[in-house]
DNA sequence: CCTACCGATCGGTAGG
DNA sequence: CCTACCGATCGGTAGG
C-alpha cells in the first residue's frame, strides 16, 4: 500500500511559499538561501526538497499563486452587469484588496520573473495579460471613445496599473487614506483624466 | 596638458558605473559578480576595486548618479515663471527624458537600495524626496484646492510618480505613442483627474 | 515501488 | 596592475 500524502500537504506547501516569498523579497532571491527558508519554515532543508524540486520552481509558484489570486479576486468580487464606470471602481478596489499582504509577491511579480525559462515566464505572461484585459476591456466600456482601436487605450490602461501597482512603494495601513479611499481616488483620476483625453 | 589623469579617471569611473548598472539590471545585483563587472568594462578586477573598494560602493554611485542626473534634467529643463499646468507638463516631459537610457538605473534605485548602510539610504532618500517636492508643488500650484494641508496630495502626487515611474515595464521606444505623447497623456490624466477630485 | 523525512556533506563559485 | 588563492557559504543530493 503506498503511503498517503500527509493531510495537511496543501497546507505545508502554502506556508513555504508565504515564507519564502517573504525572505525573497527582503533579501533578494539570491541571498535567501534554501536552508533560511526550510529554518524560517520550521522544516529541514531535505523536506523542503521533498516539496520543491529546486528553487527556480518556488519562484514559480510563488508568482503563479499570485497571480491567481489576483486574477480570482478580481473576478469574483465584481458583478458584470452593474454599470461600467461603477465596475471598473469595483476591480480597481478589488485589486487593491488583493495586494493587501502581499507586498513580498507583489515585488518578486514584477522583479524575478525574468529568471525562469522561457516557457514557464510565458505560462506567467498569459496570466498578466488576462489580468490586464480585464482592465481594459472595462476602461473601454466606461469611455467608448477609447474603445476598438484607439492608440490611447494601452496607455490609459498602464496609467490605471502605474497607479495602483505603485501603490506598495508609499502605501500605509492604517494612514489617512485607506486602501477602499485610494480605489476611488485611482479611479477617478483614470476615468475624469481618460474623458478629456478623448475628448 | 590640463590634469590629464582626472579627466581619465572620471570617465573610466563613468564606463565602470554604466556597465554594472547594465549588469545588475540585467542579472540582479547578487548574481553580477564582480568579475564580469570587470570583464565588462575591459578592466581587471584589481583595477575595479582601485576605482570602487566593494561591492556596495558601486550600488551607492549608480544610484546617487541615476538620482542627480533625475533632479538636473528636471530643474533645467523647466521655467519656473510658466503658468502651473505648463509646467507640471513640463516636469513630467523632462522626467521621462531623464528616464530615457536610463531603464537599468531606474530598477536599480527601486530594488536594490534597500541593501545599502542605513546613512547611505538616507543620502538617497533624501534626493528621492526632493524630486517628488518639485512635483507636489507643481500640482498644488495648478489644482489650488489640493494646496496645503489636503489629504489628497500626497496620493494624487503619487499617482503621478506611479504613472511615470511604471512606464519602464510597457513602453517601447520607437512604438505608436512617443515618450513625449505619454507626457502628454499623463499630464492630462493626473490634471482633469485630480480636479475633478477636488471639486 | 511509492512518499515522507533526517543528518551529513558534496562540488562549485562568490566577493574580496 | 595581475594571478593566485582565502574563508564562507551556496544549491542540491547522498544513504537509509
């Protein structure tokens, strides 16, 4: 009989790569050491193999689970039907609350990517851009005039990421501006900026 | 023959600071080994570290330099005496012209001065801050309703730098909008944006 | 033959 | 100004 996986599997690969993440991104990829990781992860080094066949894939991991979280937070927190400029308010403020405790993905997301093989950084790539459609695709319905082939969607849109993916680098909790505030103040920057550059 | 040796100097210094900005940008900091800086610059690494005593030193300059060439290309490229929207928008044009050449110094400061000695940060920081001044004057001066003491300010200030400071990760020289065209557009974006925020 | 896990240590390479 | 070489530490793997 072959031995079971241990139950709480899922949960122990979870716990690595929220504790990875966040020694990659306070000490750079290089200089977190696997054996930092397994001691930070209360594990030995050989389990931590055991879960990750080499370092390159708890990147990956990291950066995928990220990137799904993002996506699926975006998705499931809107309602399609509401009104454009009101749904575009509700992914901006989804986003945001995505990233709330994830700074360390967040940094290694837009700085490490590189380092994988081609075909994984495109598996990554393909997630970004559903990401970024998302976006778009309700920028261009909140200002039509932006909409099917305008030069200016793509640089509306960056605009619209350039702000909210920023955010980590002045950001505080518990500032005066809370992360819901900052939504609407993106949002209204994007949408009043966007309709005088269309018009 | 006019100090001959110091005009060498300052340009070897020059060539040795722009190939490991490359280098690190392109490898990250820990994995550009100093003897590739070397090998780079056509130097041997004795003679790099005549020029730099480690490591860190060298991050230090790359950064300081990226910064000071920021501040300079803003401050002269403006006059002061134009209306505030002109010369927000020409704030923003002269910063993304500094940026121009400049995209491997650029992550550099974003990611890696976190490793260098408390004292040296605060070196850099504070340049950091003084070029986001300039601009948070200049938004103040041209939407009067954010001026002194609003909460708004620093976010929409930000927001901008988010526009601007995001560019590096999309835009492509020589594409359909020109980096004098994104000026533009996120000039007017963060303009009619912010006043409708105040209104 | 599978997966779960340990103590010990490998060959190579880094900054200096 | 160079080559040779150091102390340390790295990612990854061995047997059981």
């Amino acid at each position: 009989m072959a031995r079971p996986r241990a139950e709480d599997y899922d949960e122990k690969r979870k716990a690595i790569l929220k504790t990875s993440a966040e020694l990659f991104a306070e000490h750079g990829f290089d200089r977190a050491s696997m054996s930092q990781i397994a001691q930070g992860c209360g594990v030995s080094k050989a389990l931590l193999y055991h879960y990750y066949t080499n370092k390159d894939q708890l990147l990956f991991d990291i950066i995928r689970d990220h990137l799904d979280e993002l996506i699926q937070g975006v998705e499931l927190a809107v309602d399609t039907s509401k009104p454009a400029e009101a749904l575009l308010r509700d992914y901006v403020a989804a986003l945001l609350e995505a990233y709330r405790d994830a700074n360390a993905e967040h940094k290694i997301q837009i700085n490490e990517m590189k380092r994988l093989p081609p075909d994984q950084q495109e598996e990554l790539k393909a997630r970004e851009r559903h990401l970024v459609r998302l976006f778009a695709d309700a920028i261009a319905k909140a200002v039509p005039e932006l909409g099917s082939g305008s030069l200016l969607l793509k640089p509306v849109t960056m605009s619209l990421f350039g702000m909210v993916n920023w955010h980590y680098l002045w950001f505080r909790e518990g500032g005066p501006v809370s992360r819901d505030d900052y939504a609407d103040i993106a949002t209204t920057i994007l949408l009043n900026g966007a309709r005088s550059l269309a018009g």
